[in-house]
C-alpha cells in the first residue's frame, strides 16, 4: 500500500510538472469570421464554335439497350440518344414520332397555350396515352431556361437566335423562346 501512494504521488507530481510545458505550448490565435458572399453567376455566351461535350463515344456503358425506331437503333445514355457510325456512337436526336415509356431523368414539365409538354436536352415529349411519352415537334412559344451546348448560332432576319434539332430559339429574359421551327428541304 506504501509503494502504490507513492507511485500516484510520483505519477501526480510528474503530471504537474508536464502542465507548464502544455501550456507553454499553448498558443491563442484571434478568431475570425469569414463572411461569404454570393457572386452573381455571369453566363458565358458562347458564339460560333461552340466546343460540344460529348457528341461521340467510343463504348456505351454497361447495359445499354437499343430503342429500335424505323429499323434505326437508338441507344439512350443519360437523356442523349446516341446511334452507331464507323465503329463509335454519335449523338442524335430521335425522329418526331419515337415513343418512351419514361422520360429521362433530367426533364423539365412545360406548359404552353394550355398543353402540357416535357422538355429535356433540346427534346420535347408529349404523353400520348397512359403509359408511353412521344417525341414532337418544338411548340412555338415554348420557354427553355438553358440550351445544350449542341445549339449552334445563326442569323435569323437580322436576329441573333440559336438551332437546335431544327427548332430556332431566341434570347429571351427568362432564357430561349422557340420562335420558329425548320422544315427539312426534300
């Protein structure tokens, strides 16, 4: 019993001694607040040569499945459809007419004159029946917050406007308004 008090006498003199050393090393340091700040977000316009972000692939991912449409097989990737050429897959945008059974997953829900649209990567989407979605035709009128960096620019009587699967957008405040759409030339 001797030898254990002095054991804790010794381990707590030892400990005493230690704390001036701790505390030596103790340094204080002002504290301060940082305060951030929201930057306001400046769009990049981008004219003519638009760099595009992946127009082809070499491989698809795992899994992917054609869509067959008019003996044309489309494979979806992440809301783009892709179709093969000379050994890669080159982005597409599906014929007017092409049916889903879902809509990808980063497509927006639109109304324009009391119809009721979806919109998803330069793409509109119609429900035609209870399960299937179709793909139509761009309606006039319609506003879209962003385009795809797919959207090439051109002058359209003397307005600034872009083209996007044969729709023609103009800047608009809220973002792009379709103001006419192409019709392809026999």
């Amino acid at each position: 019993m001797k030898s254990f008090r002095l054991l804790v006498a010794l381990f707590s003199f030892s400990f005493l001694l230690s704390a001036e050393y701790i505390e030596a090393q103790v340094v204080r340091r002002p504290v301060t607040n940082t305060i951030r700040q929201k930057r306001k977000i400046k769009r990049k316009v981008r004219r003519q040569n638009r760099r595009v972000f992946r127009r082809t692939l070499r491989r698809l991912p795992a899994n992917t499945r054609p869509l067959v449409f008019r003996n044309v097989s489309y494979y979806p990737v992440r809301g783009m459809y892709f179709i093969r050429r000379q050994g890669v897959y080159v982005r597409t945008f599906p014929p007017r007419g092409f049916r889903l059974r879902a809509l990808p997953a980063t497509a927006i829900a639109l109304t324009v004159n009391g119809n009721r649209y979806n919109y998803a990567d330069g793409i509109f989407y119609q429900k035609s029946n209870e399960e299937d979605y179709e793909i139509i035709e761009p309606p006039i009128g319609a506003i879209v917050e962003e385009l795809p960096e797919d959207a090439t620019e051109l002058d359209f009587d003397g307005l600034t406007a872009y083209e996007l699967n044969k729709a023609v957008y103009k800047v608009v405040e809220d973002g792009y308004e379709i103001i006419d759409v192409l019709e392809v030339e026999d």
